[in-house]
C-alpha cells in the first residue's frame, strides 16, 4: 500500500499574492508528480514573526477556512484530489484572539485542525505575543489509505508531541515549521529523525528559505521514514518540492518488531503531568 508523500519549501515576500501565486505552482508541481499528501511550511504565505515584537504583523492575519491562503489549498486540493497541510496565521474571535493553525485538506474538505500549542519567545521568535496556545492535544485523521496528523514546527523539541500523533493511530506526521536559528540547526535533523524513529512513523517536514528581518530560513526540508532513513532532502536555499513513495504498512511491521507502543507503561509516568 503507497501513498507519495510531499515536502513543499517556499521562500515568502512581502506579498501575500506573490506568495500563493508560487505555493499554488509547487503544490501543482507536487499534484503533477503523483503526490498524495502535501505538506507546506509554517504560515506558508506570509514573512515569519520578526526577532522584534511588531504590531504591524497583524495584517498577515487571517480567517481560517475563508481567508485567502486556506481558500486557494482547498481549491487545489478539491480539483487535484489530494491531501494538504496548510498552515495560517488564524484571525479567531472575538478581536484580538490569534493562532498558528495547521488545516489538513483532504480532496477540498478540511478534515482535521490542530492550533500550536507550545509557542517559543526566544531565539528571535516571540511568539507568544502573537499567538494564543491552542487548547487541544494532536490527533490524526484518515485521508485515504494514511492516518495523519499535525504538530508545529517548535513542538518537534517536545516528545510527547510526536507520540500522542503514534497514540492516535498516526503513520504519517507532519511537521510545519519556519526555522532559521542557528542553535536549533545543529539539531534540526537529529530532532525529526528522533521523532519518526521512536513514534515508528512517516515524517514530512516543510521549511521556507530566505533572509526576512536578518534571518535566513535553512530550508532541508525532508522526509523521514519510521527508522529515521532520510528518504528526500531539499536543499539549505531554494524553493523546491521534495518527494517520496512509501508503503505506509512498514509503519505497522515496524510497530510488531520493535513493539515501543505496546511497551510503554503509562503507570510509571504520572511525574509527567504533576
């Protein structure tokens, strides 16, 4: 059973259009290749939080299903027929209430929504001042033959992230994000792979390049199988697609030969959540 999986990189402008009237080609390029599910970066169609707070960063803001970015995936995702993970900088309500959301489009329809729950405010990335925690753990959703779900770029620190997608059935993970710090690059990759390794899943990342605001995105967007193998690779400076064609019951063999789901002991992990 295979399903292609897509990394979408892009590097954002100063124009929202600009910026959809790009992605939009990417995901079409992606469509063309026989993707079946793709994945876009972190608040694909705007410049990222700047280092400085910034009340000007509120125009990128957004309704979540009838704003410009999500109107234009469902499009695609509807005439193509495939699964989108698109991510927005959600205008909620009532005024003044704001989220970095991730909507997973399956054949037009939104079918899952995941709000980030753990936002940094350090590195350049204050966050927090934008952005209201979502209140919901990530889940998955069934779009064909995968169960698939959302966590958001910061969040891959955090291993009970990764493993609460596993715990609900989860063997593709998506993984959003807006990376340029250098001390989170040395670790990027062993990060991602560390995720995909101990949660035995598909992992799809997608990345922007470019310098906004005197930071520069690092892109390698990726994709990682359930033994960490990293199976496509983008490059560190350039908008691209990057592709792989996986059998998604390698995530169920993997799960019967190193049985770390079945292993766990809950019991023992109270000190967790005290």
């Amino acid at each position: 059973m295979t399903v292609t999986l897509a990394a979408v990189q892009v590097r954002a402008t100063e124009s929202r259009d600009t910026n959809l009237a790009h992605t939009r080609e990417l995901i079409e390029a992606a469509a063309d290749r026989g993707a079946d599910i793709i994945v876009l970066p972190e608040i694909f169609s705007a410049p990222f939080v700047t280092g400085e707070v910034d009340l000007g960063y509120f125009q990128w803001a957004e309704p979540l299903l009838d704003g410009p970015s999500n109107r234009m995936v469902a499009d695609v995702s509807a005439a193509r027929g495939v699964t989108i993970v698109s991510s927005v900088f959600e205008q909620g309500s009532p005024e003044g209430i704001y989220f970095n959301t991730a909507v997973t489009f399956h054949c037009g329809e939104p079918v899952l929504t995941y709000r980030k729950s753990h936002l940094p405010f350090s590195n350049a990335f204050p966050e927090k001042f934008y952005f209201r925690p979502g209140d919901q753990p990530p889940s998955s959703v069934r779009c064909g033959d995968v169960d698939l779900g959302t966590i958001i770029c910061y969040e891959r620190h955090f291993p009970e992230l990764g493993r609460l997608v596993a715990l609900a059935g989860g063997t593709v993970m998506a993984v959003p994000v807006a990376c340029a710090s250098a001390p989170t690059r040395e670790v990027f990759q062993i990060e991602l792979r560390a995720q995909a390794i101990f949660n035995e899943l598909f992992v799809v990342c997608a990345n922007r390049v470019g310098t906004e605001s005197g930071k520069t995105y690092y892109g390698t967007s990726a994709i990682y199988g359930p033994d960490g193998t990293v199976l496509a690779q983008a490059s560190d400076d350039t908008p691209e697609v990057v592709m792989a064609t996986v059998d998604v019951q390698s995530v169920s063999q993997r799960r019967h030969v190193l049985p770390f789901l079945r292993d766990r002991r809950p019991d023992l992990y109270g000190r967790l959540t005290d």
